[in-house]
C-alpha cells in the first residue's frame, strides 16, 4: 500500500544576516542564511497585543544558491519556499548536535531595496531552480511556477538560472 506524504515550507520573512556563499569541493554552490518570520496575536477583548518571533535557517544549492548570494542581504523581505530537513552532525567541541533547516527550492523577493535602501525593481522575481530542467518552463507545463511579469527585452533569473550556465550574469537579473 502507497502512502503519500508532503514535506513543504513556505516563509515569508526578512532575512537576518546576509547569504554566506560557500562551496563543496566538488564546485557546488550552497547559501546559507537566516530569516525571520512573526505572528502577533491580542488575548481576547482588550487583551494586551502580543508578537512571537521564530528564526529560521535556510539553505540554497546550485544556481538558486549563487542567486541568493548575488540579490540578498540583511533586512531583505523574500517568500521562501521549500522542506525541511533535519540533520546530525558532530560539533568543533565533539558533540552530537541536530538540526533543522529549510532547503530552498524557490525564492521571490518582495521588496524593491538595494544594499544601499535605495528602491529598485518591482519587487515580485520569481527564483526556482530545478536541476531536472534543462529548458525555460513553458505555459502548457501546469507544474510550472507563473513567469513574472517584465518587459520583453528584460531577461529573469528563472531563464538565467535554468539556461544550463553555470554563471550568473548580472545583466540576466531584472532590476
């Protein structure tokens, strides 16, 4: 008997450090960064207002990770989406240590700010990578996330990201 099950994540947050890019030693790129995300709540009628804040760590591989490393920085508001993995590992101090991240399969950035809080684009690109896919999605593939909307002549990082390069070209990011 099969079973389905569903690992997804979906944050919307503002980063808390900026990306740290690094590399396996195989060449891979992996960025690694925190975010946070808040609810507030009031306790019945009158009730003081109250506001919880949970910290994630997030994860990026590949082309998204070298996206993320080049468009984010501290105080950045983004839509992450992704699963949670949980992992063992033993620490500097020979400690057995878990712990729980989001690997990041898609990322939008909802605000229009520079590293300098200048305003920039518009604020809705649209980052997936699926390291299955060779092409630019199509509009007959109902799997595939929307394209943002840009002019013509403006290429996304959704194309750059899934063209197969291994470089991202800073002309290639829309804003």
């Amino acid at each position: 008997m099969s079973s389905r099950s569903l690992n997804k994540v979906m944050l919307i947050g503002n980063l808390t450090r900026d990306p740290e890019v690094r590399y396996t030693p195989q060449g891979t790129a992996v960025a690694t960064f925190g975010m946070a995300t808040n609810r507030s709540w009031s306790s019945g009628e009158g009730g003081e207002r109250q506001e919880d804040v949970q910290f994630h760590r997030i994860v990026a591989w590949s082309k998204l990770a070298e996206i993320v490393g080049q468009l984010l920085f501290k105080g950045r508001k983004v839509y992450i989406e992704g699963r949670l993995q949980t992992r063992k590992f033993t620490g500097q101090d020979g400690q057995q240590r878990e712990i729980t991240e989001i690997v990041a399969e898609n990322m939008m950035i909802l605000d229009n700010r520079t590293r300098d809080g200048q305003p920039a684009g518009s604020g809705d690109d649209f980052v997936g990578v699926d390291d299955s896919a060779t092409a630019t999605p199509t509009g007959d593939d109902q799997s595939a996330p929307p394209a943002p909307k840009k002019a013509a002549k403006k290429s996304t990082p959704v194309a750059a990201a899934e063209s197969g390069s291994d470089e991202v070209n800073v002309e290639d990011i829309p804003f």
